[in-house]
C-alpha cells in the first residue's frame, strides 16, 4: 500500500451558521433494546443561530472556546474540551479522512439556549462537520456527511440540512416535507435547564403502555402542505410533555400565559424546558412576546422564524 494522501487545509478559516430545531411533532415509542426510543418527529428549523469560527492548525490539534450571549441555566455548562460536541465531530470527520495531522481552534458564539430543547449542541456537531470538511478540504457533500451525524445525536443529521424534515428511527433518519409558507414562533426559555435523560426516563415510568412504532399526524402534514398556521398551531404536538411538566410543573403557567395571549398554538421544545408558541403575523408575535415577558414566567423570550436553511458556510 502506497503513503496515504495528506490532506492540505484549502482556507485557514471559515465561518459557519447553524439554526435552532423546534420539533412541529414528537411522537415518541417504546425504549428500544439499544436504550433508544423510536421517535415520529417534523422538525422545523428556526431562524436562531450559533456561530462557528474555526481556524486551520496543521498540529492535530483541536481547540475550543465558548462565549454565550445569555445566562446559562442553573447547573448547566458547555464543555471547553474533548467533550465538546464540536470537537467529537471534527475528531470523526478527521478519522474518516485518515489524517491525523489535521487541527483547528474552534470558536463558538451561543446563542441556541443551552439545555433547552433547541438541539444547540447538535447544531453545534452539524456546523463543525460542514465547516471542517470546507477548512480540510474533505469534499464531502452533506450526504456523505449523514453517517457522520447519526453518530453524534440523533438532531444533528437535519441540522444539516435544516428546512422542515420527518425524522424517524431515534430521529436520525430525516426526509424533507413539502411544505409551504414561513411561520413566526416566540420562545419562552428558562433559567434552569433539564435533562434530556431525565424527561425520556419519566416519559418511560409514565408511560409502560407506549407504542412500539409512533406515528406522524396526518393533520400535521397536511397543515405544512397548506401553509395553513391556524390549522398547524391545532395539530401541535409532544408525547414527552407530561414527563416535561412532571419534572417542571411550572411550564404548564407558560403555555397557559401564551394561549392565553392568543397563540394559534404552543408546545414544549423537544425535551423542553422551551416552550414554543406559534403567532399568526410579526406584529402577533410581538403582542405575544410582550404578554410572555410581562409576567415574568420565562429568563428569556424570542421572537424567530422558521423555515430556514441548516449548517451553511457564511
């Protein structure tokens, strides 16, 4: 066998953005053998965004630095290390392209909220693949990609692509849904995080009758077909809101004050604590905004939309 190819860095530097999800359903199944559950999900990507700067280093080295725009919940931390969820990926990605001299500094600008149902980390794991494979001239197309981010969590796979996407198997398994029109949400985000074990876990003592397959409504699709937010706002849905709401019973207060200010509808972010509420217009989603934030329930309200594009180089 011949010297393997060393890959040259083709920039020194590149700059990625990475949305937010929100997931429009979450239907969640039976543990599964492995520990996972199966999960019928429609995520939608949401105009929020982390920003990776990473530089080339030929050393092997892989840095990372964070700075968050917000308080991080109680008890909760990004790791600056190996952990890092973005290093992990620009660790697989070198593997697969079988040079171990390759490095670089990554520098990440949070603005998903930490803990919060928004998959800021697997944003975080989506923008570091596309943005190191630009940087090491991988010339990997996002395809190739896929397998690389099913490894590292089952939201990091649609970050990639970004959009409104069905996801299935334990959500790594993504297929792009037609749909039409942009729809304008407010986030109520919390001071204290949960965890995301702890919610499937509750869900697992709550529910010991689950399916072993769930499905996505039918109502759902067909909203998105539509670019109907009323009929959309009426079809949203999460099977882990009841473990959510055990665990933080105060959530059920913010999506009361949402409804309660004229949400077309509201649901927990994934495994929350977020708390998602979809406004009919900007100027709603103003009104709504202001309602939320006047009484005091959330650490932070945000104002978004969705769809938009996953992990792109800027």
């Amino acid at each position: 066998m011949g010297t393997p190819v060393r890959l040259v860095p083709v920039v020194t530097r590149v700059t990625v953005r990475v949305p937010a999800k929100i997931n429009l359903c979450l239907g969640v199944g039976r543990v599964r053998p492995d520990g996972f559950h199966p999960l019928a999900t429609v995520y939608q990507a949401v105009d929020l965004h982390d920003e990776l700067r990473i530089t080339a280093r030929e050393d092997g080295e892989l840095s990372v630095a964070v700075h968050t725009e917000f308080d991080l919940p109680e008890g909760m931390s990004v790791p600056e290390g190996p952990d890092n969820i973005a290093v992990r990926a620009a660790q697989l990605l070198r593997e697969r392209l079988g040079d171990p001299d390759l490095g670089a500094d990554i520098a990440i600008r949070k603005v998903i909220p930490v803990a919060g149902g928004m998959a800021g980390g697997s944003a975080d794991a989506a923008a570091a693949l596309v943005g190191c494979n630009e940087l090491w001239g991988g010339g990997l197309g996002r395809a190739d990609l896929e397998p690389l981010a099913a490894e590292l969590g089952s939201d990091v796979p649609f970050l990639l692509h970004g959009g409104n996407a069905i996801g299935g198997g334990r959500g790594e398994t993504v297929s792009p849904v037609l749909a039409r029109g942009g729809y304008h949400w407010v986030f109520a985000t919390s001071s204290e995080g949960l965890s995301t074990a702890a919610v499937y876990a509750e869900f697992d003592r709550l529910n010991p009758g689950a399916p072993e397959v769930p499905e996505v409504p039918d109502e759902l699709i067909n909203a998105l077909r539509a670019g109907d937010a009323h009929a959309l706002g009426r079809a949203l849905s999460n099977d882990l809101t009841d473990a959510s709401l055990s665990l933080r019973p105060e959530l059920a207060d913010t999506l009361e004050v949402g409804l309660e200010a004229g949400a077309l509808g509201a649901v927990i972010s994934g495994s929350g604590p977020t708390t998602a509420f979809l406004a009919a217009s900007e100027e709603h989603a103003l009104d709504l905004a202001m309602a939320l934030a006047s009484t005091g329930s959330a650490a932070d309200v945000i104002q978004s939309r969705g769809p938009v594009s996953g992990a792109r180089l800027v």
